[in-house]
C-alpha cells in the first residue's frame, strides 16, 4: 500500500527544521520530501557579519542532499513553479510534478525591491536578506571603507523585518570604528516604524529607550513614520509622515552606502491562489497552521498571513522571529503524526519572540511571550554578552542542521542564555 506523501515546499530556516522534526513525528507512516530552490541551507541571521566581512559564505552554508539522504528524506532543489492545491500537486520548475497527500509551505518570502523605484541590488541600495546580496554588500562596504562618505540603513514601508536593519546600523558603526574611519562616516537610520524600538511588535520592554539611547551614543541620526519614495544614485527621497498621514518633512538624504530592508510579499508559486492567499501572497492558516480552504495545506514562518499590530502613519508588518517559526514547525509535527493516526489536529504554535541582536559589539536581547501584546512576559536588556551569545548561537544552529537534528533550536539555546526560564512566571 503507498505510503502517503508529505512534501515541504522550502528550505530555510524553517523548512529545513521541519523537515527533520516531521520525519521524527511521522516515522514510517509517511514519505516526507522536500522542494528546495537549490541545493544549500544558508544561516540568514548571519548574513550582516557576511556583509562586513566577519563571516565567509561556506562558514554559513549546509549542502542539503546527503543530510536529506541520511534522514531518509526525499529532497529535489529543482524549485516550484506553481502549487496547485485543487490537485494535490506541486508544479515543478523542471517541468514535473509532485503529487502530495499533505503539503506544508516553508517558501519564505519574495522580497518586493521592485516596489521602490531604484532600491536594492539591482538599484542602489544593497541588502543582507540573502548571503549573495550580502557578499554584494560586503564588496560595496570595502569600496566604501576605501573612500568614506554617508551612510543610510533601516527598513522601508511595509516592511516586517526590522531587526536586522538595527543589527547591520550598529554592526557598521563598530567595523568602522575598529578601522579608524568612523570620523569621516555620517549614519543616518531610516525606518517606517513609528517610533525607534517598534519593531513591527509595539516595542518589547524597553527597546525604545535602549534603541534610541544606542542610536545616540554611536552617533546615529535616525528618521521615523519614513517612506521612501525613491532611490537614485547616492541620494535617498525620504518623506517623514505625521500621524493624520499627511506629508511632515521631506529629506534627501546623501549615501556613499545604503543598506534597506524591503517589503516582503508571497513567492510567485502561491500568488493570487484564492483561498490559499491574502492578496499579498501569504498563506492563510488557522491556529493549527492549516489553511482553511485546502486542510491538507499547512504553513509556516514568513510566508504565513499574519494581520499587522495597528494602524500607523506608515506601514509596518509584524516579523515572524525564529523561535515563533520553531513553535509552528513543531505544531504542524504534531498535527501531520495525529492526522495520519486518523485523529484531527489539536496542536497551536506558541506565538512567542525571542530575540538576539548583535550589534559588534554588544547588542540587544528581548522576549514577548506572547509576541502580540498584551504580554505575559515583556523583558529586554542589552550587554556584550548578547554579541558572545549569537556567536554560541549561530555555531549551535548550523551544527544542528549539519547533522539534520530536529531539536528545539531557539527555545532551547535563547532561553537558557538570556535567564528566560528564571524569568517565566
């Protein structure tokens, strides 16, 4: 009798980790494989150290195949074309098919320069959403390095991901002190959040005031309810909006170097699918991470539909943190294992944050447990030892993968370092 058929579209973050940690809830009584575009995990959360030069590509990369292999895990990196959930059948980028008894969508997003005239890579500003765009990033930084001028970081309108920009804005500043040329680089910070610290969460304990008080003591300009309305060579057209969404101020902000995040939107393989998607592409799921017009399609991490925090003078999504994607991937385990002993699924992700943030030096760490307040836990605090504990933890997360383990990453290694299992009430 066939077995039936588990295929996990993505291997990233969250795609990898669930496929390991699906095939040890379902065993045997399913086949589980994985559609990858290429061949190679890289460790996202590196990427800004892969910009400065602090970290070579190969450090942060996992060849896929022979760990699929061991982990009795079938595994193409063809790509996806198209997913047709009418059909049960995932259109490949070769040409053929594979047909699914269940599907989870791991894809991660498509990032949306296209939506700014001038931005990203193939634009003007650079990007440390990919390793390749980091590398791209990291040759700019040297050209910059070897004839200084202004510099602009942040994340654009839309955007859900915020961490990083402050990561990459402090991780610049220390590189450039390191070599003596800070002096000569003026940084301004450029963000749609409405205040420094938001970070797509209505702040996480004091961010505000530890962002806002780091920003200034490195000297750090920042720019907030920004929109960018366009990019052209090294020059940035920001407009600072009031609350009643009316036009503040407008900037043109010079760069020698910039560095935005963009708005994320659903890949091309699910878009405009009705009852799969919102109209931005991401996958509408339930509290067991099921969408509600295919049950047999479930999702996880960025690609996933979540509604933003509230209205703001500009728009700022909600991130979806590592240990929030782990609590999903886990869900869908065990939801997957019940469903195939013929029970219904019962398991909801805990959508908690945790979160560290390197900044070269020292950095930030926080916890919002849940992620969306009112919390129950609501707790930041920053020191070095955040910068020792990514290092830790980047070294742990990649080893794990390595070995194609399907253990509890972030929950595990985040709370123990940052004394959140003391903190819990």
């Amino acid at each position: 009798m066939k077995k039936p058929v588990i295929a996990i579209l993505g291997a990233g973050l969250g795609g990898s980790v669930a496929a390991f940690e699906i095939k040890e809830a379902v065993g045997s009584n399913a086949e589980v494989t994985v559609v990858s575009q290429g061949d190679t995990f890289h460790f996202v959360p590196s990427n800004p150290w892969v910009a400065v030069g602090w970290r070579k590509r190969e450090a942060i990369e996992v060849h896929l195949p022979p760990i699929m292999a061991r982990k009795k895990i079938g595994f193409t990196g063809v790509g996806a074309r198209r997913v047709h959930p009418q059909e049960n059948r995932l259109e490949l980028a070769d040409g053929d098919s594979l047909f699914y008894d269940y599907l989870v969508i791991a894809t991660g997003p498509e990032l949306a320069f296209d939506e700014i005239e001038g931005l990203g890579p193939d634009g003007f500003t650079q990007s440390v959403c990919h390793v390749e765009h980091a590398e791209r990033a990291a040759e700019a930084f040297e050209a910059l390095a070897r004839n200084p001028g202004p510099i602009v970081v942040g994340a654009v309108q839309g955007a859900s991901c915020y961490g990083p920009a402050y990561e990459f804005a402090m991780i610049l500043d220390t590189e450039l002190r390191r070599r003596k040329i800070r002096d000569q680089v003026p940084m301004t910070f450029v963000t749609a959040e409405p205040y420094v610290g938001h970070l797509g969460l209505d702040g996480v304990g004091d961010t505000k005031g530890l962002l806002e008080s780091e920003m200034r003591q490195r000297h750090i300009k920042f720019i907030t309810n920004a929109r960018v309305a366009k990019v052209s060579e090294g020059q940035m057209a920001v407009e600072e909006i009031a609350e009643d969404g009316s036009v503040k101020a407008i900037h043109d902000l010079p760069f020698a170097y910039s560095m935005m995040l963009p708005a994320f939107r659903g890949v091309p393989a699910v878009m405009g699918i009705e009852g799969l998607t919102n109209p931005k592409g991401f996958i509408l799921a339930d509290k067991h991470q099921r969408n509600p017009t295919y049950p047999n399609v479930f999702s996880l991490g960025v690609c996933v539909a979540i509604p933003p925090m509230g209205k703001t003078p500009v728009p700022v999504g909600v991130p979806k943190t590592g240990f929030m994607i782990e609590s999903m991937v886990t869900a869908i385990a065990e939801n997957l294992k019940a469903l195939l002993a013929g029970e219904g699924p019962s398991r909801e992700a805990t959508w908690n944050a945790i979160c560290l943030a390197d900044f070269g030096d020292s950095g930030v760490a926080f916890i919002a447990q849940p992620q969306i307040p009112p919390r129950n836990l609501n707790w930041a605090a920053e020191g070095r030892w955040v910068h020792l504990a990514k290092i830790g933890f980047e070294k742990y997360f990649i080893s794990k993968i390595r070995r194609g383990e399907a253990t509890p990453f972030y929950e595990k290694l985040a709370l123990d370092l940052i004394g959140a299992r003391k903190l819990k009430a």
